[in-house]
C-alpha cells in the first residue's frame, strides 16, 4: 500500500474537452489509486468517459447521473490497486467497500451536498442511513456544501443553526476530520473581494484512522474548479532507520544485566576517554537491541498466538477434561497474556509522549493516535525554494541537501561585525568552567534526570543511567 492516495475534487463539469484534458493532467501528476470527483455534471458516463479524463488504468467505476447538468458524483479505482464487493448510490452520495490484497475492506463515501437548506436536512439523514449499511471502517470525503465552524469561512455570514446540525451530525456518528495541511479554505466565489470557505473535507471514523495512522490530507492548485483538489496520502509515512530508545521495562527482564556488563566490559582501541564512551554506549544500543529481539520478539504476535492457544485449550475443557499438563499450561498462557498486554501498553505510551498518564491509566489506542497525531504535526508536507513549491519526498530531500551543503563548511562574508571593546563590559572570571565535574556533581545530575525521557540523541532514558 506504499504510495496509495486518493484524489477528492469538485471539478464543476465535466463537459468540454478542454475540462477533461486539465483533470487528466492532474491525474497523471499525482496518480493516485482511487479517484472521488462531484458536480461531474454529467448524465450518463461511460467506460469510454473515465478512460478519457483518468486513463486506461481506471476501467472500474461508480457513479451518481447529475440531474439536469447538476450535480453527478464519480468514484474510479486503478485496477490492481483495490477491488469492489459491494456499492450503493443514493440521491447525494456514493459508497463503494474497497478492498486491498494487503489490508482489510473499508467503506469510501464520496458526496455532494445540495444548496437548499431543505435538502441538506435530507442530506445529513441520508448519511446517516449510509453509515447503518456500512457498518466497520468508514471515511467520507467531497463537497459537503456546509460547515461546522464559524472558522471555516473568512467572513460572518453564516448559518448557525445549519452549522450546528452539521456538527451535532458529526459527534453522533463519532467521526473525526483528517486536518488539511497548508490551506484553510478549500473554495473561493472567485471576486476581487473573495468569500472564502471550506466546503471540501474528510471525515472517517476511529477504526479507519486505526488503518491508515499515517494519512496526509493535502491540497493543490484549483485551476480549472473553483474547488481545490484534494490528495489523501493513505500510507506517507517515510521508512528510515529506526532510532535507537532504551525501553523503560528492560531492567525488569532476565539477563538485562548481563547483556550490559558483557557490552561494556568489551576493549575498545582507543585512548581518548570521551570517543571510548561513545564507542561503549554505540555499541551497547546493538547488544540490547539484539538481546530485546531475543527475548521480546514480536509482543503483537506472541499475544496473538498466545490467545489462540488459549482459546483452543478452553474449547477442549467444554467437551472433556483437561490433563495436569494442558491445565498448567493454560494458566500459565492466561498470566502469559496479561503479561504481554501490559507490556504492549507501555510500549504505546512511551511512543505517544503522553507525561501525564502512568501504566495502565488508558488503553493502547489512544497511545497510538496520539503518536499518529505527534507524527502528522511534525511531518514537512511541502518546501518552497524561491518560486518552487515541492511536494514529492525525493525532491525535498533534494532541496535540504543542496541548502545545507552550500551552507555548511563555507566562510560566508559577513557585511558588518562588532567592535566588542566599544561596549566596555568588564571582564568575567570564567576559570570555574575549567574545574573538572566532581562525582556528586555526576550524580545530583543523574538523579534530577525524569525516568522516561532521554537527554540526548543517543536514546538513553534518565532509567539508563539510574538502573546501570
């Protein structure tokens, strides 16, 4: 599922070539795997239709005919990429279950909002009923023609009553908006003095974000809509070497010791004392990542299979009587099991960074969405290089790497300086810098270190250096 995106845009017609060819142009830019458009304004598409404005990848499809040039919404696939078992249209929207080879089915709701306050009180029921016949993982995305804050339009007109049906419809159905990057609004009336609102969004509902915990919602330039084009980056997380973090539960487990003084008593080939230390402290983090894998393993995996086993032993004791052997090793996997979900929540809330709860003070699924929600607020979704605006990983990376080597190891002329004697300052005694640290200095120091944070870049906690 690298790289899988989904395209959401109202592109007000579809109806002359010169419309189709611009949205071809933007498919062939981002190429996305799924396409959601509304106000197709078309009254019949064909096979022939979505080849010619998507491309020959994107044979499968569904779609809501526009009434009188109105309207029309239009959900495309690129074949290979997902496949439909089921779909219904409805006179505002279209759902389709996408499933994937590598990932479980969810539903996609791709909508488009009426204008009359009348019917976006038949809109807002009808998503409702859309939600009861898609039951699981649920994300609607489009035009919804409404909004649920006064901060989603640059000026006090507003229907408030509207708006707070819009947002009482939202907390009913538990849903959750995956935030835009760079823009707050997504339409524009086009004037000299425009009005500005977000009309276009993505909801989807907890169990959807537990699927896709790294998905991007980005925008792009309107051009041919008064809309802006939507891109939802589904998996945008960038895999890397992972960083090294001491575990605060290691000491707990046998042969922790061990695996340390064993790395640290090593020889090291070198005599300076801070160079040693590093080496030391390098080469510990492999040794207790490799020990970790040895005696940890994969904790999802071994809680998975551990309740299997456990499952299939309880079945047993409905038809017969279980030996002294499987009776002790049911036990045995009950408190094995408890062991492993209270490690896999510690585990979660040491990567959520969340300081104000302890060990078990909430479930593992709030640890993960906060560290989804830390991953997305740090994520650098474009750069801009003079003119340039680059969204694609491999050309900011480009772009850092050329700013950053005519920067670094350059002498950079500077057109002014200053004179310090001018200021007349006295002299500071700065010889108790040069006193060497004592022992109680080191360690009053280590002990005012918090547990569970690490100092430096090195992924050693304040736990570290108290427990060794």
């Amino acid at each position: 599922m690298e790289n899988t995106s989904i395209l959401i845009w109202n592109v007000r017609g579809l109806n002359d070539r010169g419309r189709r060819d611009n949205l071809r142009k933007v498919v062939d830019d981002f190429r996305p795997s799924v396409v959601c458009l509304q106000e197709t304004k078309l009254n019949h598409i064909s096979e022939r239709d979505v080849i010619s404005f998507l491309g020959r990848d994107f044979s499968e499809f569904v779609f809501l005919p526009a009434q009188h040039t109105r309207g029309g919404i239009l959900i495309a696939w690129r074949d290979q990429s997902f496949s439909v078992e089921h779909h219904f249209v409805h006179r505002f929207s279209v759902s389709v279950l996408l499933n994937s080879s590598t990932g479980s089915p969810w539903w996609l709701t791709g909508v488009y909002g009426p204008q009359r306050d009348e019917d976006k009180l038949s809109f807002l029921a009808e998503l409702r009923e859309v939600r009861s016949s898609c039951p699981g993982p649920w994300m609607i995305a489009g035009d919804f023609n409404m909004i649920y804050s006064s901060e989603d339009k640059n000026n006090d007109n507003v229907n408030r009553v509207m708006m707070g049906r819009f947002r009482r419809f939202v907390n009913d159905l538990e849903l959750k908006e995956i935030p835009l990057l760079g823009r707050r609004y997504t339409w524009s009336n086009e004037r000299a003095s425009p009005t500005l609102v977000k009309l276009d969004r993505v909801l989807c509902t907890n169990d959807w974000e537990d699927l896709y915990p790294e998905s991007l919602l980005q925008s792009a330039a309107t051009e041919m809509s008064d809309h802006c084009p939507l891109v939802l980056g589904l998996c945008e997380g960038i895999a890397g070497k992972r960083r090294f973090h001491f575990e605060s539960f290691w000491p707990r487990l046998p042969g922790f010791y061990e695996t340390v003084q064993q790395s640290w008593d090593a020889p090291v080939s070198t005599h300076y004392p801070l160079q040693c230390i590093s080496i030391k402290l390098k080469r510990l983090a492999r040794a207790l990542q490799s020990w970790s894998q040895k005696q940890t393993g994969n904790i999802k995996k071994q809680l998975a299979l551990a309740r299997h086993i456990l499952h299939h032993l309880e079945m047993a004791q409905d038809i017969r009587d279980l030996s002294v052997e499987e009776n002790w090793f049911r036990c045995k996997l009950k408190r094995h099991c408890l062991v492993l979900s209270s490690l896999e929540r510690t585990i979660a809330r040491l990567r959520s960074m969340v300081r104000y709860l302890k060990d078990g003070d909430a479930n593992t699924s709030f640890f993960h969405k906060q560290a989804s929600c830390r991953r997305r607020k740090n994520f650098i979704y474009r750069l801009k290089d003079g003119n340039q605006v680059v969204t694609s990983q491999q050309e900011k990376h480009q772009i850092l790497f050329d700013y950053f080597d005519s920067v670094l190891g350059t002498a950079a002329q500077r057109p002014c300086t200053l004179e310090l004697p001018a200021f007349h300052r006295a002299g500071t005694d700065l010889s108790a810098l040069d006193v060497p640290f004592t022992e109680e200095e080191v360690w009053a120091t280590i002990r005012s270190l918090p547990a569970d944070r690490a100092p430096g870049p090195d992924g050693y906690t304040g736990k570290f250096y108290k427990t060794c």
